[in-house]
C-alpha cells in the first residue's frame, strides 16, 4: 500500500506543470534626500524593482553590481510616478543611486545584498 502511495505521488509530481520561478520584487520610496527599501535582500533570477517618487522632485534609479560591470536603471520619475525596471539579479552586493546631480551625496543611495 506505502509503495502504492508513493508511486502515485511520484507520477503525479511528474504529470504536474513546471512552475517558472516568481520575480522577487522590491519597491524604492523616493523622498528628498533618501530611499526606503522594502526589502535589502533578493533572492537572485528575475526581479521587478519598482521605483515610487513620494518627494517634490523628480528622481532615478542606478542599480550597480559592486565589483562589476552589471547595471540596470530606471529613468527620471516625476513627483507621484511610479517607474519599473524587469530583469535578472545576479548574486552579490548592489549598490542603489539616484543619478541626478547631488542626489547620492545627500543621501539618496542604499545597498542591496542578492542570495
């Protein structure tokens, strides 16, 4: 009967559909002269990073891996906009920057680790 059961199983995990991986997400909250980060660590493969602009200036967002060539951004978002970047996150540490001029230097900037 135990043999019976784990056959039974074990078809019905094979006949069942792949699942693809879900994204992991994050959202930026932008404000004068800060982010805050919904989460500091991602799981690595896809990802949706969302960028919301909460302040009275127009803000970006630079995604760099440290130690790497790998970027990703999101362009200029006005007061109450919302931008998005979709794509892979590979493992390491990647350091988050508004681009815009004194931005980073006041603050606008955060690092995220990827696992």
């Amino acid at each position: 009967m135990k043999r019976l059961a784990l056959v039974t199983a074990l078809l019905a995990s094979l006949a069942a559909p792949a699942q693809a991986k879900a994204p992991a997400r994050m959202l930026v909250e932008a404000r004068e002269y800060h982010f805050t980060l919904s989460r500091t660590v991602l799981h690595a493969g896809p990802a949706i990073i969302q960028l919301a602009d909460r302040g009275e200036d127009p803000h970006d967002l630079r995604l760099v891996r440290l130690g790497a060539r790998q970027a990703a951004a999101i362009p200029q978002v006005v007061p109450g906009g919302l931008g998005e970047w979709r794509g892979r996150l590979t493992r390491g540490r990647w350091e988050l920057y508004c681009t815009l001029p004194g931005h980073a230097k006041l603050g606008m900037h955060a690092v995220i680790t990827v696992r």
